[in-house]
C-alpha cells in the first residue's frame, strides 16, 4: 500500500507543480507529458496487482470481463447467444441468469438455438468469406494418408516420421499434381488429423522390401530385371494393404457382435530377458465384445513363459499353448474364431501348425479362420503387450534391487499387469511326421475343412479373397494323443 500511495502522489497535479517551482525557469510541466506518465505508473500497479491475485480471484476478473464482453455485444450480434450458450452449458439458466446478469428470457433463446457448434466453428476471422469444404476434399485427404502412410499391419494408428508442416506440404503438392482444391492447414492439422491416429515417431522400421522399391522408382533408367522386381514389390505393398485393413475391419465388425459368438486371437513370439539369459514366451491376445462399454473391445493379454531358457519357440511350443486356451475355457459358447499372426517360419507358418490348427476345427466344431500379416509389416498389439511386460519387469527388479533369475518370478510380476493372465507354458515333447504342404508361403488366409472324407487345409492369396489359390491334405489323425 505504500508504495502504491507513494506512486499516486508522484503522478499528482501537486508534485508536478511543486517540481516546476524548484526549476530555474519555472516552466510548468507538459500536461501530455505528464498524462503518459500517470498512465505508465498506473499499468506497472496494475501487473503488480495481477501478480499478487490468487487463482479464485483471477476465476473471478475473468468472469467479469466476460460478462463485460457480452454486454457489450449489440443485442443483434450473432455470436451473442452462441458465446452465452457454450459458456453457461450444463448450467441451471436460473443460476446463469444471476451470475452472469442476463434476462433469463435470453438464457432459454440461446439455449433453444442450441448455435454451440456455431461458435465453436469461427475458424476465420471476422470480414473474411468463409469457404464450404466439400466431402469430395475430405476423401481425397484420407486417399493420401492410404497412400503415403498406411496402417501398418495389425496397428489401429499411422506411424509418421515427419513433422505436420512437413506432412502437410507433402499433401499440398499431392492435391496440386491431380488438380484437387487442398484443405488449408490448419483445417488439414488440427480437424482432419485429429480424427486419425497419428504416432510420430524417429524410430520407425523400415521394411527392406518396401526401401528396395523406394530406391527402384529413383532410377531414371531401369533395365527389365528392376521394373519386373517393381511390380512384384508393389504387389507385397498391396498385400500389407489389404491385409491390415482386413484385420481393422474385423475388429469393427466385433464391436457390433453383440451376440458375443466371434473372437480374435493375435499371437506373437518375443524373449524376456533377465539376469543372465532370457526366456521365450508367447503372448496372446483376444479380443471379444465388451459388454460394458459400449463401442469397445474387451481385452485379454496372455503370457506363456517358456519353463526353461533352452526351449525354443517352435511349432510344439504353440501346440500347448493352445491346448492350454481351451482347458481355460477361452472359446466356450464362440462360434467364430480369427486368428492373425506374422509369417513366423519357425513356428507359424508352416505344415505343422496349419495341421494342427485343422484339428482343432474338427474336433472344437467352430468356424476357425487363420490369417497372416505380409512379411515385415507384422507389427501387432502383441508388441505393445511385450513392451509393457518388459517395463514392468524391469521397474520390479530397480524397485527391489532383487534381480528376477528364473520363470517363475515373471509369472508374479507379469500378473499384476492390468488384464494379464500368465504361465509357464506346457510344452509338447512328442514331435508327430506332416506331409510337406509346398506352396504355403504364398497363402495369406487358411480355411479347413473336410472334401470327399478328406481333411484338407485351403490357402487364399488374401484374407478378402475366396478363390482358393492352394490345398493339402491334413494328416490330422497324427494329433490323436493331444486329446483337447
């Protein structure tokens, strides 16, 4: 208060006046001189004040310019009652109407008109002509993230290196090039781009196909063995196309099972390290209806730990897993099953597993689908599941100070892990003889089913596809012993 009352005498008439006095000349002062001055020390109380305001009070000078501002608004302004009905939603108009001093006649208008998304949607300034964006720019807008930067397979989101400025001068230059009005910036970063998932990130892989292509389409003057290896590359781009939208179609479509009878499995390999060596443990992941949020899957996380760390992950490390889902009861009352996966040589994608999966439709009588991930672009939610499983043990083990040495330890650490079941894995010791199934890398979908009192096992070149491209007779007999 002192310095305040000693800064309001300095700007008075008095002090100016007394200061003229003591001058040789005796001049009075300039009173605009004098005007600024007092105007100047003025401002500097004023911060000084704002600075010593606590948050409720701040609340409250806020709130009183507001009201100000809407006072202040012609009553014909049309953003009056749009300002006045997004500020006062969700408010008794009783309340609002005193709070905010306002006929609550005003209130009820404004709320009547319901113009929220009115006033929420002045992106332009005031004098200049609002342009209507047509549906047809918003399509070619999504046909150039498709394009560009796809969803890669089993992902929900887009992963992009660059920056959005950057992005979006990739798609200016895009709609220039087929004579498309683009959207304007800030509408392409902050309306368009928010409806998608977008990661950035430095460390996205690179597909070694899809970098081999890249380079291909640099040269100015391919010879014949490039342009063969072009389109045979821009056909694997085309698979990881179809194959990862197939996979978020069918979660789309699970959404809407209210029935509860259809089930996603994904199923990936990946190692647990600790002291010393580390473990092979396979995680999978279903996905079903939740019944309490609508909209939303239900998510299960399973890990099976591999008992020791000389176990490999083979074809018979995936046999008792899955002979272990169904002594859970995972696929009681399903009557459709879809499993995706990458093209694990070692474990997936070969005659052994194909097999086996033949015999688990005979014998569990359920519509089983399995479908493959194109080759390098089978990132999944199994990877995201690893991640969190390898944070939370190495969060355990900083936390203690104890290290984690054996399998059995992981168990305890990985189930306290929200919606995660974990066990060692039961692994198959008897290895039974398959017929090679030649041909089987190139099938991107397998069906079984029985043909002429054959088992056979049918290949599709992509999950959409129903023209059987391959089909081998199952010697399913031979998983007798490995009674469900």
């Amino acid at each position: 208060m002192y310095l305040i009352k000693e800064k309001l005498e300095v700007g008075s008439t008095d002090f100016f006046f007394k200061q003229a006095m003591k001058s040789p000349k005796s001049v009075l002062p300039d009173p605009t001189k004098r005007h600024e001055d007092h105007q100047a020390t003025w401002q500097e109380i004023k911060q000084e004040r704002m600075h010593s305001l606590t948050e409720d009070d701040r609340n409250e000078y806020y709130k009183k310019k507001m009201v100000k501002l809407l006072h202040e608004l012609p009553p014909i302004s049309p953003i009056r009652r749009p300002i006045l009905n997004a500020i006062t939603e969700g408010m008794p108009a009783s309340i609002a109407a005193k709070d905010f001093n306002f006929n609550i006649r005003t209130l009820y208008r404004a709320r009547i008109e319901n113009s929220t998304n009115y006033c929420l949607d002045l992106h332009y300034l005031p004098g200049v002509k609002r342009v209507r964006i047509s549906e047809d720019q918003f399509l070619y807008a999504e046909h150039f993230l498709d394009e560009n930067f796809p969803v890669t397979s089993g992902r929900d989101y887009r992963v992009i290196r660059m920056t959005d400025d950057n992005l979006y001068i990739i798609y200016y230059f895009y709609c220039l090039e087929r004579e498309i009005i683009p959207l304007g910036k800030t509408t392409f970063i902050y309306n368009f781009l928010k409806k998608y998932k977008i990661h950035h990130s430095s460390d996205e892989s690179v597909c070694c196909h899809c970098f081999k292509l890249k380079e291909l389409k640099k040269k100015q003057n391919p010879t014949a063995k490039d342009q063969a290896d072009i389109i045979n590359l821009e056909k694997h781009i085309e698979r990881w196309h179809e194959q990862s939208h197939y996979y978020l179609e069918c979660k789309r479509i699970l959404v809407a099972d209210k029935q509860r009878e259809k089930i996603i499995v994904v199923q990936d390999f990946t190692q647990i390290k600790v002291q010393g060596t580390f473990y092979q443990d396979l995680i999978v992941c279903f996905y079903s209806y939740d019944e309490q949020i609508e909209g939303e899957l239900k998510r299960t996380y399973c890990h099976f730990l591999a008992p020791t760390n000389t176990t490999k992950n083979d074809s018979l490390f995936v046999f008792g897993v899955w002979r272990s889902h169904i002594k859970e009861k995972f696929f009681d009352q399903k009557t459709k099953i879809e499993v995706f996966s990458d093209g694990g040589p070692k474990h997936f994608k070969l005659t052994g597993t194909m097999s086996f999966f033949g015999f688990l439709k005979k014998n569990m009588n359920v519509d089983l689908t399995y479908h493959f991930f194109e080759s390098n672009h089978g990132h999944s939610i199994c990877d995201g599941v690893a991640a969190h499983a390898k944070k939370a043990l190495n969060v355990q083990q900083r936390d203690t100070g104890i290290p984690i040495n054996n399998p059995n330890e992981v168990v305890v650490v990985l189930r306290k892990i929200k919606n995660t079941f974990a066990q060692l894995a039961v692994v198959e010791t008897v290895k039974l003889p398959f017929a090679t199934f030649t041909g089987i890398r190139s099938s991107m979908k397998f069906t079984f089913g029985q043909v002429d009192n054959k088992f056979k096992t049918f290949g599709y070149n992509l999950s959409r596809s129903n023209v059987i491209n391959g089909q081998w007779e199952a010697k399913i007999d031979g998983f007798a012993p490995l009674q469900l």
